[in-house]
C-alpha cells in the first residue's frame, strides 16, 4: 500500500495556560508506562498533571467498538464509521476534560491522541487498516476536523523494534498469545513516524529501559518550554 506525503494536520489553538502532551505510538511501545513515569516525575517537582486516555473508557465500552475489536465484526460495524467515532471521542474530549484542566493551567498528558486511531487492531483488520489510513494520510474530512482537536506543546511518538514490541505486548496480562507479523508491525510504525515528521513530532526510540525513555522525553520538554509571556496569550 502506498500514501502519498503525510498531510499537516491543522490543529486548533491551546487555551492554556497548561501545556498539552501527548503520547502516541503502536501496542507495546511503551506509552502508558511513559505517561505514569511523566505524571510521578512533574507531580514531584510541583507541576498540577492530568493524565487522560484515548480513546476514552466510554467509548471503549460501547458494544460498536468490541464488536470491531474484540471480533472483528466489519459486517456490523463500518469502519469509516468507526474511525469517525474515534474522532468524535477525541473532539469531545477535548471539549468536555482537556480544555478545561489547560484552562485550570495543568499539564494534560494524553495516552494517545490525534493518531490514536493507529494501533495493532490494523493489522488484523486490513479493511480498517485502508480506512484509517486514508483518514490519517489523504481523507479530507479528517484533516479539516483536526481543527477542533486542541495543538499539543509537545507530541512525542515512541517506536520501538517490532520484536520489542510484541514481547511486551506478551508481558501484559491477558496479552499472553497477541501476535502480529513484525513486517507489517515496522510498516505501520513507518507510516506513523511518516506523520510524525510532517507534524513536527517527537520521535522517541522506547527500546531502552523506561528511565532512559523518560529521560530522552524530559530533555525534550526542557528544551521546549514556553517562555511565560507567551503563553496563555495568542495560543
Ligand atoms: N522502556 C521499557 N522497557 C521495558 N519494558 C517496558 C518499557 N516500557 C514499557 N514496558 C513494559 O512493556 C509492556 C507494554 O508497555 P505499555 O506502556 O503498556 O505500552 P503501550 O501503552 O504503548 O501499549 C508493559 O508490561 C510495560 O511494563
Ligand atoms: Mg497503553
């Protein structure tokens, strides 16, 4: 499959005064164990941390997304409907949790965002692999509501070997036997890392221990903050 180059996405403005991290990246990459580390370290120095998930606990609840996920079923649910769901639950949450803790001026942390919709699910579903990747590469509507989505101060998008990724997929419980070739496991994390590069995102190797990854994102944040003045102002 071929897409033609990553597409800008034209988030909308930061409310702030909080700062927006997100978090995105295949199964197993390590970004809910990222998202603890970097909550535990900013609470330590004094920093107010929201840590949220998408796609939310509500929608993952809903029997349209088990019956996708947890059986597959294309017959019942569309997959172009299902990747506008996904979007809606961003757009939503955005509205009714992210925005208002920025207001508050805290540090959200999102476990997955804009490319939420970019996980191992695709590689069992080739059908919703075309959508979502027409979505996120090509599909007008998609870009043009990227506008409702808020812009992160920082995206970081972690990648990792594919057989370090299936390995601690394994290591979670009840992920004892997920499989996934490692070919199409590293063309995904390509394509992510496609849209990553096109967004002005952060690409971090996760393949080390989870010290070193926090680490490599901390130098980051530090390097990228916002002098005070201009925060809260135009964004
Ligand atoms: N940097 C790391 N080094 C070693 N193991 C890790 C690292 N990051 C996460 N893990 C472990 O790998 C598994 C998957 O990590 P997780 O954070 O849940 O990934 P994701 O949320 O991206 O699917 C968990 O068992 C976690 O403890
Ligand atoms: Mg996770």
């Amino acid at each position: 499959m071929t897409w033609s180059d990553a597409p800008q996405l034209p988030f909308g403005p930061n409310p702030g005064p909080g700062r927006l991290i997100s978090i995105d990246g295949l199964d197993g990459s390590g970004k809910t164990t990222l998202t603890a580390s970097l909550r535990d370290h900013l609470t330590a120095t004094g920093v107010p941390v929201l840590t949220t998930r998408l796609p939310t606990t509500q929608m993952r609840e809903t029997s349209f997304f088990r019956l996708l996920r947890d059986q597959g079923r294309t017959d019942l649910v569309d997959p172009v409907a299902f990747e506008v769901a996904y979007m809606v639950d961003r757009i939503q949450h955005c509205r009714t949790v992210i925005a208002p803790a920025l207001r508050e001026g805290r540090t959200v942390i999102t476990d997955r965002y804009a490319l939420s919709s970019i996980g191992t699910l695709l590689l069992r579903l080739p059908e919703m692999r075309r959508t979502v990747l027409d979505a996120l590469f090509s599909d007008a509507w998609f870009i043009d509501l990227c506008r409702r989505l808020i812009r992160p101060d920082v995206s970081f998008v972690l990648w990792t070997e594919p057989e370090t990724g299936a390995r601690r997929l394994r290591s979670r419980p009840g992920e004892a036997d997920a499989g996934f070739d490692p070919l199409e496991y590293a063309e995904l994390q390509r394509l992510l890392l496609e849209l990553a590069a096109a967004n002005d995102m952060v690409p971090v190797d996760s393949g080390g221990p989870p010290e070193e990854v926090l680490a490599a994102c901390l130098a980051h944040l530090e390097g990228s903050r916002r002098p005070a003045r201009h925060r809260g102002g135009r964004r």
